[in-house]
C-alpha cells in the first residue's frame, strides 16, 4: 500500500481514498470498527492529524479521509497512517510496512478567501 499524496498548502481536496492491506492483500472488516488517519513530521511525537475517516467499503477494505480545515495549514513532508480500533480493544496500523507520504506544498497565493 505505498500511497504518496501531493497537496498544497490550504487545500482539502481530493481526500485520501486508500485499501488496508497486509501481506495477504486487502483485509475484510465488519465496519463497526473505528478508524481513524494519523499524520505527523518525523521527529514529531504529536500528530498534525488524528482524526476520523470513514469507511467505504469495509468488507473490501477501503477507506476514505476528507482533509479538516487546518490539516494542511503547515507545508512539510509528513508521515500518515490508518489506524483502526479492533473489537478486541486492539489496534491495527496501516499500512504496517511503511507510512503513506503526505507533501503540503507552499501555497503561492496564500490563503483565498
């Protein structure tokens, strides 16, 4: 699931649609788990984001975060993750074998109204 996503600075479009895999391909879920995206800086213990996404189809194992109106205020190279809570209390981090690259770009233009 190596997932690299380009955005400028202040925009929230497109989302971030992506498939939870493990090595066996795409995992099935019931959809009742919560399932969130993660997103930091390397160095950085607090994430940027932490917030719901949604699911799209769960049994395919597909999912969806629609960008918050400062998830991408701060231009950076940004580490992100799907992160969803199993009903056994557990979590489960996607992808588990790397991150998914988040670039914001500096926006030329600032912030329009």
């Amino acid at each position: 699931m190596a997932l690299n996503v380009v955005m400028k600075q202040f925009d929230r479009d497109p989302p971030i649609n992506a498939t939870l895999q493990d090595r066996n391909g795409a995992v099935a879920f019931a959809g009742t788990e919560v399932v969130k995206f993660a997103m930091r800086l390397p160095g950085v213990t607090t994430p940027k984001v932490l917030a719901a996404a949604a699911w799209v189809s769960a049994p395919n194992g597909t999912v969806r975060y629609s960008w918050g109106a400062t998830d991408t205020n701060t231009p950076g190279v940004y580490h992100g993750e799907f992160v969803v809570l199993l009903g056994t209390g557990n979590y489960q981090r996607f992808p588990n074998s790397e991150d998914i690259t988040v670039t914001i770009t500096e926006a030329a233009s600032g912030v329009l109204p």
